[in-house]
C-alpha cells in the first residue's frame, strides 16, 4: 500500500462562501501580452480572478465565423425548407448548454478540462479518451479554421490586385495560421483581453451583411419535394451537422478554470452559453436565408450577388479574421490536451507543434484535396458519433459528484492517485465511451458511410441522439455500482456533503467543493 497522503493546495471553499463580485488583479503569471505560464497544471486559489462575464466575450469571439454561415447553407443544399432549416438551427445549437455546464468544473478544479475527465476515464484512459481524443478533435478544426481562412485569404489578395507568384499561396497559409497561434501561445490573459474587440469589429461586419442577405432574401422559397423517408433522412442529417458545432467544446473548463471556486455556477454557464449560442443561431440563421437566394456550393463566390462589389472584400476579411479568432481557443484547448498525454512540455510548446501538423494538413486540403466541402461535411457528421457520448459522459459526471474535483488530487498521474483505479482506466467511462460510440457510428448516415442501423431505419440517422443518452445512461449506471461507488457512504456527494453542510439551497448557493476527503479515502484502495 502507498504511503502517499494527499495534502490540498488550497483549503475546499463551503457553500456559504459567497460568489465573487468584484474585479481582482490579474496575478503576474496571467497577464496580458506575456506568455502564460499554466498549462494543465491547478491554478492556486491566489492566483484566481476575474469575473464570469469575460467568457461571453470569449466564446463569442470564437464564434462570430463563417463556419456557421457556410452550415446554414448545408442545410439549404440538403433539400430542407427555410423554416425547417432554422428549427434546426436553433435546435441544434441548443447543445451550447451543455458546453455551459461542463464549464462549471473549471473553477472547482482550477484544471483544464483534459486534467478532470482523469476523474472519468483514469489517469491512463484519459490520455485515449481526453487527451488523445482531444487533440485529433482540435487538430481537425484548426485545420477547418485555416483551410477556411486561407482560402479567403486568397480570394481577398485576387480582389484587390495583388499578384501571388508561383508559391506564395502556400505563404498566405503559414501567415494565416500563425496569426491564430501566436495568441494561443500568449493565452489565457491576452485572449480575455483581446475577444471583447474581436467580437465588436466580426458582429458588426455580419450585421451589414446580414442587412444585404436580408434583402435578397426569398421567403417563398420551396424546396423541391422528395420522398418522405429521405426528407426526415436530410432532417436528421442536417441536426448532426450543426450540433457537431458545440459539442465539439467540450473544454468549457480551460477558459473558466481561472475564476474564483466560488463562482456562481449559473452565471459561468449563462454567460459560457450565450457567448456561443447567440452568434450560432443568428449567423447560421444568415446562411440558410442566403441560401434562398444563391448557391451555397461555395458561398465566397456567390456572395456578390446578392452584397455590392465594396462589401465583398469586408465579407473575405471577416472570414479570415473569425477564422483566426476561432483557431485561437482551438489551438489553445488542443495544446492542452497534448500535454494531457503525459508528454512533459509546456504548453507553448504543445500549441506550436500540433499547429505545425495542423498547417501541414491544411495545405493538402486546400490545394491537394478534391472537395474540401464534402470532406468537412463528412467529417462533421461522423464527428458527432465520438463528440455526442463524451460530452455525456462529462456532463453525468459532474452531476454524480455534486461538481466536487479535487484539482490537485486530478494532477497526481502516479500509480497512488486517487484516479487511477484500475490499472489506471475507470473502467465506467471507458465501457460507456466504446459502446455508445460504436451504436452511434452504426446508425451514422454520411455522405462517405451509411451504418446498418441507419440502413434498417430506412436512412434515417439518429446517432445524434442515441449516442450521448446511451453513453450517459451506461456511465450513470455503472458509476453508481463500481468501486469505490458502490458504497453509497463513500461516493463523492455524500462524503462532501457529510463534511461540509447539511442543508443547502442549490438555488442561491454555489455546491462548488473540492473532495478531499473521499480523494484520501480511495488513495487507500490503491496500490503503488
């Protein structure tokens, strides 16, 4: 047995302690314009700051992008009709909540999200499901972000004249994606003091566009008719494609993690969701309703029949600047789950090497790749069969521990670590992980692969759906009857509530504590 005794960084905060309400100085490891010093490392309690409304301004800054207007217009070319396409936009996009809730974890950690889901996978199965998993998720949208904003880049320097010899279109790509992860390298600090304004010149911008797409608009417009079966196939099909858009965040936690612990939790998820959600809706919203009035193939073309010539270079340049500020918290988070595969780097690093593999990448799909459209939206599609089920298992798990995560406890990696359960996989979210994956992907119904339940079902793909309530439902399950959670006495939640209150008023007040006891309590079920 290990003699290892876990001794907290910071004493857990009690339900009575009230939500900071004040501005704090920002600590000389987190300033604007120097290089973060943090990774996946716990942020000590003297180190935190800041208020929960600078995430609105973070997230949406990441998401005034092109990316959901050329979404919008998918869901045109799928055959829907205008109104059916909205529903799906909003509906689809709904899934901000849930990128709202897992944010909630980041100050009851002080942790990135890749260090928390330790708690759900282990220490060594997280370094499949978190971090493994993260990086290829964030490295296929800074690829997206880059082939995006490099090919607007192009167009733009065609526009106004600017001759390219033979070459240099692969010079516009290096440019483009170095912009992004200069200020991924920066990070946390220079990204919270850079989004307000990100925000306020992209949200203008689209708003004048928005005026133009508004008046072109044919609000009569009638798809034409297809056979019942196939329609609710395109229906289903198009609410994976847009859903893939937050659930591929599932790293609410790295942006909020520098908040005091007794943040409002309701007011981190308000403010997470909105940030997202609001210029989702509204810029996907643009797309479908420009798609009754040109061809959405390749809208960067089309937009200048329905924009003047004077505003097509503005529209270009919002495309590469929302680009970039998407590929900012991309690249960021994707640095993070590299140093979550155990590699001892800092974080500057993990950015720049994955942003080098992602510029690579992105050079064959721009100028290699046949389709770079129908490679993002088979892509998009099958993504949502592996993002559905771990955003559910994440989101379960914070539910089944009251939000309680010991941030230091989550930072121990050896074999007496409360989170390395069994040879180091928690052997719930794994099971939970494979299985409801594996459904998903059998009802998938892609451009590049049809699964053979979606064949019986006649077409129809509800991975989106089944794959997050299955995973959810098997890691609920198997948390509650596995070591140590078999012992209703000895689960997180009733350890810290025995502890630390007896009554509560979830409504007013914040559950966010750290488990400490029961992080001692298991570490004595371990083995070196």
């Amino acid at each position: 047995m290990s003699n290892y005794t876990h001794t907290p960084e910071q004493a857990p905060p009690t339900h009575d302690a009230a939500p900071a309400t004040s501005e704090t100085a920002a600590p000389p490891t987190d300033r604007a314009g120097h290089v973060e010093r943090h990774g996946i490392d716990v942020i000590p309690a003297a180190e935190r700051h800041g208020r929960p409304r600078e995430l609105f301004w973070v997230w949406m800054s990441a998401n005034v992008i092109y990316l959901y207007f050329v979404l919008g217009g998918v869901l045109m070319l799928l055959g829907l009709s205008i109104w059916e396409a909205l529903a799906i936009t909003v509906v689809g996009n709904l899934w901000w909540a849930a990128v709202g809730w897992l944010a909630v974890s980041g100050p009851a950690s002080g942790t990135p999200s890749v260090a928390i889901m330790r708690a759900m996978f282990g220490v060594r199965g997280n370094r499949v499901f978190g971090g493994g998993l993260g990086v290829a998720i964030g490295l296929f949208y800074e690829i997206i972000n880059i082939a995006v904003a490099t090919l607007a880049a192009n167009a733009l320097l065609g526009m106004l004249g600017v001759p390219l010899p033979a070459g240099a279109e692969w010079a516009v790509l290096v440019v483009v994606a170095a912009l992004s992860f200069v200020l991924s390298v920066y990070g946390h600090a220079t990204i919270l003091k850079l989004s307000p304004f990100f925000s306020a010149a992209l949200a203008v911008a689209f708003v004048v566009l928005a005026v133009f797409v508004l008046g072109a608009a044919d609000f009569t417009y009638t798809p034409a008719p297809m056979p019942v079966g196939d329609h609710w196939a395109m229906v289903l099909l198009g609410y994976a494609i847009v859903a893939a858009g937050p659930l591929s965040w599932g790293t609410g936690a790295d942006y909020a993690r520098y908040l005091p612990a007794a943040t409002s939790k309701r007011a981190v998820i308000w403010w997470t969701a909105l940030g997202g959600f609001i210029p989702a809706v509204l810029i996907g919203g643009l797309g479908v309703i420009a798609g009754t009035a040109i061809d959405m193939t390749d809208p960067q073309l089309t937009i200048g029949e329905i924009v003047p010539g004077w505003f097509t270079p503005i529209f270009l340049a919002i495309v590469v600047l929302g680009s970039i500020t998407n590929n900012v918290l991309v690249a960021y988070s994707t640095g993070l789950y590299a140093q979550g595969l155990g590699f001892r780097v800092s974080r500057a690093v993990t950015v720049v090497v994955t942003g080098v593999i992602a510029t690579a990448a992105a050079g064959w799909f721009v100028y290699i790749a046949p389709s770079f459209l129908d490679t993002l939206n088979a892509s998009l599609e099958l993504s949502v069969t592996v993002l559905g089920p771990l955003v559910a298992v994440y989101a379960v798990d914070i539910v089944l521990r009251r939000n309680r995560y010991d941030g230091v406890a989550l930072s121990d990696e050896r074999r007496a670590s409360p989170f390395w359960y069994s040879g180091g996989w928690f052997w719930p979210g794994t099971i939970a992980m494979v299985v409801a994956t594996t459904v998903a992907v059998l009802m998938a119904n892609t451009t590049l692969y049809v699964g053979p339940i979606a064949t019986a079902l006649g077409g129809a793909d509800l991975s989106a759906f089944a794959g997050p309530i299955l995973a959810g439902a098997i890691y609920a399950a198997l948390w509650l009857t596995t070591s140590p959670y078999r012992d209703p006495a000895r689960r997180p939640a009733a350890t810290a509530n025995t502890a630390h209150e007896t009554s509560v008023n979830e409504a007013d007040q914040d559950e966010t504590t750290a488990d400490v006891a029961t992080s001692d309590t298991r570490m004595t079920e371990v083995t070196a």
